[in-house]
C-alpha cells in the first residue's frame, strides 16, 4: 500500500461545520417575522434566528408600555376636556360655598349674599364699564 492519498479525496480540514453558532441579533427596535415552514422567529432587520420565547416576551412587554401610555393618554384627554378655564372661578366660588358655611361678599359694598340671589347676567362689556366707572367714583 503506498501512504499517498488519491486526488480526488477532499480532505476533512477543508470542510468544517460549525454547530450552535447562530447570528445574535443586535437590533434595539426588532421587527419579527415568521418562517411558517421552518417554524423560525426571525428578526426581519438583521435576519437572525430568535428563540420564539424571547420575541414572545419582547412583543408582552412592548404592548404592556403601550396599553400604558394608551391609558396615560385617556386620562390626560379626560382632563382636557374637562379643563375649562372659564370655569374656574365658579368651581372656587363653589368650593368655598359648599355645605353653606361661608357665604360670598359683595366685592363693591361687601355685603353678604345667597348665591341663589343671583337671577340675571350681564353682557362683559357692560359690565366693565359699570365697574370700572364706581371703581372711579369710590377711589376718590
């Protein structure tokens, strides 16, 4: 026998298989994509193999911030629409008038009033004008 090899032998160092060494993604925003046929999670940016568990969990928590901020933003478009700030002196009126402890002065003559005396409203024009004329009147 001679100690040659023939040449059309590949040798086994030429070919080497590496197991277990899949690409790990990297990616801070992954978008995943399912290979039906293979039964795979890939990441559809960077294409790497992703264990189903962890894009799983992933996609949990990613909806559990967004059902947060989804509630956040309910909240703050109640507040809205319940903020109005020509209001505001009427809910300060009647924070002080509730249960009747206090009642409210007139801020001209500073007598005492019901808040069920008032009966009509005047036009804002008008009735800074009035206001502002006895403001002159009694500064003197």
């Amino acid at each position: 026998m001679t100690n040659q090899l023939p040449n059309k032998i590949i040798r086994i160092d030429q070919i080497r298989i590496n197991r277990g060494m899949e690409k790990v993604c990297k990616c801070k925003k992954r978008k995943y994509m399912l290979d039906t046929r293979n039964r795979r999670v890939m990441c559809s940016s960077c294409g790497a193999i992703i264990d189903p568990y962890d894009a799983m969990y992933d996609m949990a928590l990613r909806w559990e911030q967004m059902n947060e901020q989804l509630d956040y933003m309910l909240e703050q478009r109640k507040q809205i629409i319940n903020y109005k700030p020509w209001l505001k002196a009427i809910r300060y009126l009647e924070k002080q008038y509730r249960g009747k402890k206090m009642i409210p002065e007139c801020p001209r003559c500073n007598e005492p009033f019901y808040l069920e005396e008032l009966n009509s409203w005047t036009g804002r024009e008008f009735a800074n004008t009035r206001i502002r004329k006895w403001k002159e009147e009694h500064d003197e």
